[in-house]
C-alpha cells in the first residue's frame, strides 16, 4: 500500500499486491494511517463488483483519537450526513456571474478546482458525550465523483440498509450500518440498471428491508421506453420527463421499474416539457412515503430536474414546476400501479401574472400519518410555500385542500419577516411518530424574488400542531376552517387547520440562508443502558444546503434542534464545530477524515444507531 498526490495538497491512498486481492473479493482490505488535521486516522474499505463488472467502494477514514475518547460509557448516537465534494463544476452554469455562491463569500471563496470523493460523514450526536459534534469518520465512495449526494429514506429504523442517492450521476448506493461508526458497501444501482428513469432522490424503507425509490428524471435514452407491465413512454431523455418508481432490493439490486407517466399524459396548460413531449407530462416524482398497512405509496412531483439546473437565474417556463401529487396501489410491492394524479389548487395568493409563486407550485415532498384510524397525508410546495392535506389517501381520486401558508410562519420564525409565504423554497416536512406535530424545513425566501426590492426572508424550521386535522375525519367536508383569503393566508385559517406551537430561526437575518433538509431523532436511551425507538422524538437535525447549481447553496452547515413540550423548539447551543466553535457543523472546512478536500455540500442526514446498542 503507498500514498500518491491526487492534486496540491491531498493524497489518496492506492492498494497494490495481496490488499488489491483482497478489495478485489469485496472484504474488509487494509487499514493505514493519514496525517493532516486529523493525525490519527485509520482507513477500511469495502469493495463490491457491480453489474458493470468493475469495482466500486465504500472507504472508512476513522479518527481513532476520537473514536478511543467517546468508547466508554453511554452508547453511541449517531448523525450520518450525505455530502457531496465542492468544487468548480458547481458553478459551471451559463449564468454563472449571477449565481449568489455560498454564504462564506460567494464566488470569491475558494473553491478546489478538481472533483474529490463524496462521502457519509459519521458525526457523534449523543448529547454529554466528550466528542459531540465530532466528525469521527468520512466514509467515502468511488470511484464515481460529482455524484451530487442528495436523500436518503426518512427515518432509519434497526436492521435497514441506508439508500443514498446520487443525483448527477444516477445511482443508489445500499450501506450497511450495523456496525457503526464503520460502514460496508452492500451494493450500488447504476444508469444501466434503471433505464427508464434517472436522477434519483428519495427512498422509503418497507417492513421487508426493500425500498422504493424516486427517479424524478426521464428514462436514460430519449424516445419510447418499454416497462415490463407492458407499457410504453416517451421520454426526452436523462434528466428529463417522465420519471418512474424503483423497487429496491437490500444490495440496491433492482426489483422492478414502475412509470409514473399516465397513458393519457397530464394537463398541457400546467404540465410543460423541454423538449416538449406529444403527452406533455408532470410525473417527476421527489417525494416518497407509504403506509403498507393501507396499501398506498404516496409521491410528489417536484420539477423536471435538468431545466432547473441549466438556468438557475431565469426559469425558462414556471410550468417546469409541478403542481401534482400522485398515489399507488402497492398490495402487489413489487409492482405499484399508479391509481390517481391530483393537481393541488391554487390558493388565495395565487396571481395569474406570476405563476412560478402560486400555492400549488413545485410539490416538492409528501409525508404520510402513521397511527392505525388516519388515512391522511400532506404536500408541501418549494415556490408556492403552502402545506396541503388530505384525509383519505386511499380514495379513488384524493382531494387536497391548503393547510397552512408558509407566511403564517414567517414572523414566529424571525420578528423582522414579512407575512408572505410565497417562494419560502420549504423543503423538508414530515409527521411525527404520533401524528400531533408537522415537522417543516424552510430556505426562506431570497432577496429581489418577488421584486426588485424584496428583502427576502430569514429561513428556519417551525412546528405545526396538527391534532385536530387528522382527527377530523376521512372527508374535505368534515375539516373545519379554510385558507380562502390573504388574511388567512398570513395568520391561519382557524378551525381544524394545523397551528404554529413552535418555530426556530437558522442564520436569523440573513435572507434565504436556512434548511433545505431534516430528520428527527427516534431514539431515546433506555434504563437498560440500550436505545429504544420513540414517537416523541426530542431532536431534529437541518442542513443548510439544496443544490449549488441551482443558485441555493446555503452555508453548508449542519444544525441540531432540541424538541420540546408541546412541540416547542430551539437550536442546541452546544452542537457546535470542532474547529470553528461556532454553533452547528461546519462543511466547509480545509480538512477531512479523508484528507485535505476542502469544503463540502451536506445534503439529507440520519439519526443512526449501531445493532448492537439497540433494543
């Protein structure tokens, strides 16, 4: 084993003689030492053979320093962050002297001029804990580079394969997590295996250790696709639409591919396509969640990726952004049949002169209930910035209302916001356990979005009490209260309708700088000296970042919140960097686990315990 330079400053390390046997098996290879920032630093890898017949890893970089001081005493929690490498191909876009750059100094800041390896960091999040906060290992992966780390499923339960995404480059890696800090490769889904779509995003873990996930973007080759139920769709191309469903199998194998494009394509007037399609269409589905015991898988349309990326500046169509909501039959799991396409109606803010901002703009997530007597499930949109609900997902064709505007949030969030909750750029928004809170993850709104001399809004996360929603009944009809006017819009619209119990700023007065993404802590430690799953999660962790090219970089940081009595919550002071001291982790940063890459661009994360400590 010896060390080469990769570029100024970094080095890699290279396998030879009886190691490369060895990662050529797909074992547990060699351990070593890197020096730098983290002195002491011991390196294990898992390889696995793809169907490409080449090789592909998982590397473990373990601060040995850290992971001897927190060994002792109470088990550990753990916050994996799926982060990409940053670098200048995150600028490379035609109106690149626009883009605003992250908050560290825009386009002045230094970037690494070469891609460098994408990985999981493994950050200690046991609260007490000496190294909390720590990165205690970077697991990286290759040798594919810019992948565009992007989710991962929701919430991990013991004994689940992680899915990870890459955006850009259009794979699924499955880690097994058992044994952490440490993580092994179980397998990587690539381009090939997925031909009907592309630019996968999120995952949700079924009960057998499968998963779904969404590729929102078209089949990989333009033209007519051929799904195995017998059906034909017309895609133009990578990136593009219609996207599909994937069933995964634990080592990322594919299961089956499902089209989420309806025979008779989707409304032409809202539903628009570059290159245009004969049946235009809006199935680009991001986000994912199913309740099995109902038998319904729940997806929500976001946009055509590759024309938001192309042109951060200036979208060339608002109808790239989409106002649907789709839902499945998943009684057979290995073949989801789309039942229903829902458009969400427009609401009170809603202008003909500026469509990309009306409420039903650019569903971007779903999230579902959970407790066996509530059939409902919420949508939340990126540019429209309201929450929808509807009590029955297993109707025949779901009815969707408008919940909740994020403007109504706004000013609890941060005293100096205005009230309007158009283009809040939400992201993240997912039930509690036990159904009596909605969790949501808001950018805020930029400055100069809605005019010349918006002033943007500060971003954060909020808190909705829910009970009185989803306990309403199966029908619109039944659900007290509406959002039908602008004054509603701004203070709740009273009733059923969900209220704000709690609301947290990040980056407060800083315009469009918060939380692209989240999760919540669903464990809690025991008695017993073990950790055991909770429905009232006490924490929540956001970062700070969605997609650089597509001018929403953030500050790449990763930010823990402490959960309180009656769904109050505020950020943990003492989560703070290691190197900075500041509160919340900080991605950009010179070093790593993995050497000298610079900073990095942490997307979707995990609270994740190792097997053993858990009961």
């Amino acid at each position: 084993m010896r060390s080469t330079p990769l570029r100024s400053g970094r080095w890699r390390k290279v396998v030879t003689g009886a190691a490369a046997l060895a990662l050529a098996a797909g074992a547990v290879t060699y351990t070593g030492s890197v020096t730098g920032a983290y002195a002491d630093v011991q390196t294990v890898t898992d390889a696995k053979t793809a169907s490409d017949g080449k090789q592909y890893w998982v590397q473990n970089h373990l601060v040995t320093k850290d992971l001897a001081r927190s060994a002792s005493g109470t088990p550990k929690k753990w916050l994996l962050v799926w982060a990409g490498d940053e670098n200048i191909a995150d600028t490379l876009v035609k109106d690149v002297k626009n883009l605003p750059g992250t908050l560290g100094g825009g386009l002045n800041k230094l970037k690494n001029a070469l891609p460098g390896p994408d990985f999981l960091a493994v950050i200690d999040a046991t609260q007490g804990s000496p190294t909390y906060g720590k990165v205690v290992n970077t697991a990286t992966v290759g040798p594919l580079v810019e992948n565009e780390p992007h989710h991962m499923q929701y919430v991990w339960h013991k004994g689940d394969t992680i899915y990870a995404g890459a955006l850009f480059a259009a794979a699924t890696y499955a880690f097994d997590v058992s044994a952490l800090p440490q993580l092994k490769l179980k397998g990587v889904s690539l381009p090939t295996n997925t031909l009907g779509g592309s630019v996968p995003d999120a995952y949700w873990v079924l009960k057998d250790g499968t998963a779904y996930g969404t590729y929102m973007g078209g089949p990989v080759v333009p033209g007519p696709h051929a799904y195995a139920d017998g059906s034909t769709q017309i895609g133009n191309g990578f990136a593009g639409s219609p996207g599909e469903v994937v069933h995964f199998g634990q080592n990322a194998e594919v299961l089956s591919e499902s089209p989420a494009a309806t025979p008779q394509g989707d409304n032409a007037k809202l539903c628009d396509n570059l290159p245009q399609l004969g049946k235009p269409t809006c199935a680009n589905p991001h986000g994912i969640q199913a309740r099995e015991d109902l038998n319904t898988l729940v997806t929500s349309d976001y946009a055509e990726p590759r024309n938001i990326i192309l042109d951060p500046v200036k979208q060339p169509s608002p109808y790239l952004r989409r106002p649907t909501v789709r839902t499945w039959d998943i009684a057979d799991r290995n073949h989801p049949k789309l039942k229903a396409v829902s458009y969400l109606p427009d609401g009170p803010r809603a202008d003909p002169a500026d469509p990309l901002h009306a409420e039903s703009r650019a569903v971007m997530e779903t999230t579902v209930t959970n407790l066996p007597g509530h059939k409902g499930a919420f949508a939340q949109t990126m540019q429209g910035g309201a929450v929808f609900y509807t009590p029955d997902i297993t109707a025949a064709e779901p009815h969707w209302i408008e919940v909740f505007d994020d403007g109504a949030a706004n000013k609890a969030i941060h005293a100096n916001n205005d009230s309007n909750g158009g283009s809040s750029n939400g992201g993240w928004i997912q039930t509690s356990p036990d159904d009596k809170y909605l969790y949501r993850a808001i950018v805020g709104r930029q400055k100069g979005t809605l005019s010349a001399d918006d002033p943007g809004t500060t971003g954060g996360v909020y808190v909705l009490d829910i009970q009185k929603l989803v306990n309403a009944g199966d029908r619109i009809e039944d659900i007290d209260g509406r959002i039908d006017t602008k004054a509603k819009a701004q203070q709740g619209g009273g009733g059923d309708l969900p209220t704000v119990v709690g609301a947290a700023p990040i980056n407060p007065g800083t315009p469009g700088a918060g939380p692209h993404w989240g999760a919540y802590d669903n464990f809690v430690l025991g008695s017993d000296g073990f950790y055991h799953e909770t429905d009232t999660p006490q924490h929540l962790a956001v970062s700070n970042y969605f997609v650089a090219r597509s001018g929403l970089d953030g500050d790449h940081k990763v930010n823990l919140l402490n959960l309180g009595p009656g769904g109050k919550v505020s950020v943990d002071q003492n989560f703070r960097d290691e190197f900075t001291g500041q509160v919340g982790i900080n991605f950009n940063r010179k070093s790593w686990p993995h050497g000298a890459f610079g900073n990095a661009k942490p997307h979707s994360e995990l609270f994740v315990v190792a097997d053993a400590d858990v009961r």
